[in-house]
C-alpha cells in the first residue's frame, strides 16, 4: 500500500485531538501492527478506517478546520492512504480544509428559512461580524419549526455550541461573539403543538416526561416493551413485528418486519442494526424532535431490534449540526449503560448490546443506505452503483437492518400494552397492514401559525392538518414530501395523508402568495447541486443544468422562455430515468409538479 504521506506536521491540539480519540501513539506511525520477525518493521494495516470521520470531528472540533498535518498524522495513525481521506473530508461541508476563524455560525437559508427571513438575515450579521466569525450560508438545520435557524460552533476543548432559532440579527451576533451569552432552546414539547393530548402513540410521551430521567421513563411504560420481547424471544419478536404490519417511513414504505425476517434468518455473523437519524432535507425534523424529547425510547427500541435481528452493537447515525438531539441521546445511552439497560448482560438475560453513536457531516446522500454505509465505515458518503440488499449485504458487508428513529419507536406500541391503540391512529382508513391504521407523524413547517411535529389521526386530510396548524389565509402551495416530492394546490384541502409515496418523509412545507415561487424552486434546483456527490452523468450534469435553466428564469423576473420549460422537462426525465440513486431521480420532482400543477412560469 503506497500512503504517499505529506509533509505536513500537526500542531500540538491536533495532535492531542487525534491521541483523545485514539489513545496515545507510541509512534509517529501507528496504525500498523509489527512484525513478529523484525518489531521495527510494519506487517500489515490495522483495520481502524471506521475511525476516520470520528478523528476528523475529534480535530474539528478542537481546530475549526482540517489541515495537510492533522490529516497526515490521522492517516497515520488509521493507516488511511492521505488522498483517500482527503477525498473523505471534502466531501462533507461541516469539514473544511482551509483555514478559517474557531467560530463559524451558520445560517439556514433552506426553503422553511427562506420563506422567514434568511437573506435578510445573512446579510445583517455579515454585517456585523468581522474576519473573527466565518459566517455560512447552511443548507437545512433541521429547525424548521423554530425558522429562521443559525447554528454557532466554537471550536475548542471542549467544543461550545449555541443555537439562535427563531434567530434575529441581534440574537445570531450575540450567539457568535459569546455563546454563553445565547438564550436557552426551548423545550422539545414546543415544537410538538399536541403535547399531552390523549390519543397520541409515537408523541404521547414527549412534553410528559423528562428527557433526561431513566426513573421518569420507566414510570410512563418504559422498558415494558423490551422485558416483553425478552419474554418472546427473538423469533417471537419477529413474528410480532410482522404481524402487526408496521413500515418504514424513510419513504418506501416497505413493510418492516420482512427485513426484521430476512435479516435475522441470515446466517452470516455478525448482524449489524443501525439508526438513521440524520435527517437532513429541508422541512424534515421529526426524528430530531423524538431523541429530543423522548431519547430512552429510542434505546429500547434499538435494544429490542438488536435483539431480535441477532446483533449485538447498533449504530446511531445523527446529524452533526444538532448538538441538543447529540446530547440527550449520549446522556440516554450511559444511564441505559449504567442502570443495566445496555452492556455485556442487558437485564441479566445474558443478551450483549451496545449503542455507538456516529456523528454525521452534513451529506444529505447519507441518507440512503448504501452512502450511509460507507460514511460509517469511512469513505466518501456516496451510493453503491451495484446496489444490493442491506439484509445481505450491508454495514462492512455483514446483513444489516437499517431504521429511522420513527421506525423503531414505533415498535414499541407493537410489543407493549399500547399495541391496541395502533387502529385508531395513523394515517390509513383501516386497521389492516401496511399504512392503514399506523401511527405517522408529519413535519408541518413554512406559513403556518403553529409549525411543529403532528400525530394526526387516521383518515385526516391536508386541509384538517393545516387548519390545526393555524394556516394563513393567502396560501399559495403546500409541498409535500419535501424537495423530492410534489406541490399541491390550496383548492386541494381533501387530499389524504399520505397521499402516494412521496410523502413517506411526512415534510409538509406551506407557502403562501408573499414567497416568490421561482425563486423557491431554484432554492430547490441549487440544493441537489449542492448536494450530488457527482458519481453518475445523469445527477452531476442534470443538477447543474436545471440550477442554470431556473435562475435564468429568476434573472427574467419568473418568466419562462419555451426552450427553458423544455429543457427542464428533457434534463428531469434523464435524471429520474438514468441516476444511480434516489437523489437524481427525485431532483425533478419538485419542479415537475410546479409547472404542470401550479402553473409556476404559465
């Protein structure tokens, strides 16, 4: 293996950010096991690359930034060719590889903060801020509810955090010139406007019990689920979860007891689980509200897939700029670790799981599978171009059974005492399986009075959930399933939820007639610009291309040429037939329905 390290020397916190993570190094190149024959020669590599995005947040978030010899001496320590990793850290925008200030504030400036005020406010604390504060236009926070949304790190030992959201200019600059100084999030039950409301499943706890305590947990029927799958046994676990017919909600909704099946039937060892919680589209925050307000929850639930797949390590994927949803899910995880709840002997049965937590970087690829797979193992997020099933072909190749946070939460209902409660919620008009009947939350954000997290109940309709969102009067367009799915029209109310499979997201993003809509959609276009990791012509170019086509239009005042209309049509139709993965093929989706629906350019 030719590494081809640099020149390169890290400075002394690089160093001691790498050694905290690694431990320390007993040589400038560890990562190498020694040979028996001759201690001073290296053998082989270890395997430790699953390391590499861990060790670039442990730099950091200590640095601000990624230099040439903080990489060499963490390629060094992982045994990682350099150019890979540098391929690695530049492909994820929470990483840098130039210098820039130890505070960055970043400031949303997706659709749900568009519509609130984003421009305005960037240009206001740009302003205001001078070279000690790099300021940065962000895609989606995932405060949409709380819109216009700024995030501030400090970089340092340890790393200092301050969220402004809804945020003013006074609030950002205060937040980025003295993050103690920054008001205190509110609580998650604030962006669940039904809080305490009888009848809600997947919410019923969130604004009940306190986040932080096991005890309070427990006294609200926690861990009754997990002592019930222990009483059934893995198979008897499978068995339930198939029964009773919940899906996933990452938008396919495929139904989520046949990969609980296929996975746990596979006799390839070891079995990995993991949680996908790094939602990261405009308008999407659900899983973010549940680990905030609800974390032990989401221990159990992954205690029990764990248990009933055959794995014993699950890993949670988070987002990397959601320091509050971080926290409360490592406090959840080391009382569970502490109490018994996870470990060597889970409850004294004998069954061994743990729980690592993995942050992201930013990358909304990650959130298909395969590029969340290989975040995890250490590789540029990008999809496989020969796809095969996680259940046998997954995380470092081993079966895997891969959830979002809704998912599994919604299994407890399953396996507890509230597993009656399953037909009179959700989103279906029956109590058979699949959709009908199922609990499902939707992230109602952008004109509305109260935006927030909703647990409708069955059969409701678009028009029923915006009025109990308080919607305005002059509404122009309501998006639903976020960028990859479609507008509708506010002569639409009847449309039931979901309605098709672009709304597995739950995104309902509203829009009234004040929100320019071209340049809402080249919002749009520039994000899966932004966001295409260029692995495939039809994505890398198509992307590019719809972006050029629609700010044409924007620099035309919205008005829309024929050639323009048409090359639009001819580039969605290469994408959504020819890309590699859901990201290409949903890039059009949003514009699509804008023109045909909406009349956008008419």
């Amino acid at each position: 293996m030719d590494l081809h390290f640099g020149d390169g020397e890290p400075t002394d916190d690089e160093r001691d950010a790498v050694d905290a993570l690694l431990g320390p190094s007993e040589s400038y190149g560890q990562g190498t096991e020694r040979s028996a024959a001759d201690p001073r020669c290296a053998s082989r590599p270890v395997a430790r690359r699953h390391l590499l995005l861990p060790g670039l947040h442990a730099v950091n978030d200590r640095v601000g930034w990624i230099s040439e010899g903080a990489l060499t001496y963490l390629c060094r320590r992982l045994a990682v060719p350099p150019a890979e990793a540098y391929g690695v850290v530049t492909s994820y925008p929470l990483f840098s590889v130039r210098s820039r200030p130890a505070t960055v504030l970043r400031v949303c400036t997706d659709l749900a903060c568009a519509t609130a005020g984003a421009a305005a406010l960037c240009a206001g604390v740009e302003q205001r801020l001078g070279d000690g504060v790099h300021v940065e236009r962000s895609a989606c926070l995932g405060l949409c509810e709380r819109a216009p949304a700024a995030l501030v790190t400090r970089a340092g030992d340890p790393v200092r955090t301050a969220v402004s959201a809804p945020a003013t200019v006074e609030g950002a600059v205060r937040a980025a010139t003295a993050p103690g100084s920054a008001p205190e999030e509110p609580p998650a039950a604030t962006a669940v406007p039904q809080a305490g409301r009888g009848g809600l499943v997947l919410l019923s706890r969130v604004g009940v019990v306190d986040p932080s305590s096991l005890d309070d947990y427990r006294a609200h029927g926690g861990w009754t689920a997990l002592r019930r799958a222990f009483a059934l046994g893995p198979a008897g676990v499978v068995r339930e979860v198939v029964g009773s017919g919940p899906v996933g909600r990452g938008g396919a909704a495929f139904p989520a007891g046949r990969d609980w099946q296929a996975v746990a039937s596979r006799p390839g060892r070891p079995h990995h689980l993991v949680c996908a919680a790094g939602e990261s589209g405009p308008g999407a925050f659900r899983d973010r509200v549940l680990m905030e307000g609800d974390p032990f929850a989401l221990v159990e639930a992954m205690t029990i897939a764990g248990f009933a797949i055959g794995a014993h390590r699950g890993h949670l994927c988070l987002r990397g700029d959601s320091p509050r949803a971080a926290g409360r899910m490592r406090h959840a995880v080391d009382q569970a670790r502490a109490r018994g709840l996870l470990g060597d002997d889970v409850l004294g049965r004998g069954y061994a799981f743990d729980i690592e937590i993995r942050r992201g970087a930013g990358a909304h690829l990650c959130g298909e599978e395969s590029a969340l797979f290989h975040s995890v193992e250490g590789r540029r997020g990008e999809p496989r171009f020969q796809p095969s099933l996680p259940v046998g072909h997954g995380l470092f190749g081993a079966p895997t059974l891969v959830h979002d946070v809704e998912t599994l939460v919604g299994v407890l209902p399953v396996l507890s005492a509230t597993a009656p409660a399953h037909p009179a919620t959700g989103t279906g008009t029956g109590t058979g399986t699949g959709e009908c009947g199922r609990p499902k939350l939707f992230c109602v954000s952008g004109s509305v009075d109260r935006p927030g997290v909703y647990e409708p109940p069955s059969g409701t309709t678009l028009g029923a959930l915006l009025s109990e969102a308080g919607v305005r009067e002059n509404l122009r367009a309501v998006l639903l399933g976020g960028v990859t799915g479609g507008f509708v029209r506010p002569d639409e109310p009847d449309v039931p939820l979901p309605s098709g499979g672009g709304t597995g997201s739950g995104v309902v993003l509203a829009f009234d007639d004040t929100v320019p809509l071209p340049r809402l959609l080249l919002r749009v276009a520039e994000f899966f610009r932004d966001e295409s990791c260029g692995g495939c012509v039809p994505c890398r170019v198509g992307t590019v291309r719809q972006e050029e086509a629609l700010r044409r239009i924007v620099e035309r005042a919205g008005t829309a040429a024929a050639d323009d209309v048409a090359l639009l049509r001819e580039v969605g139709r290469a994408m959504r037939d020819a890309s590699v993965c859901g990201l290409g093929q949903g890039a059009w989706n949003a514009v699509e329905s804008a023109v045909d629906r909406l009349g956008a350019y008419g």
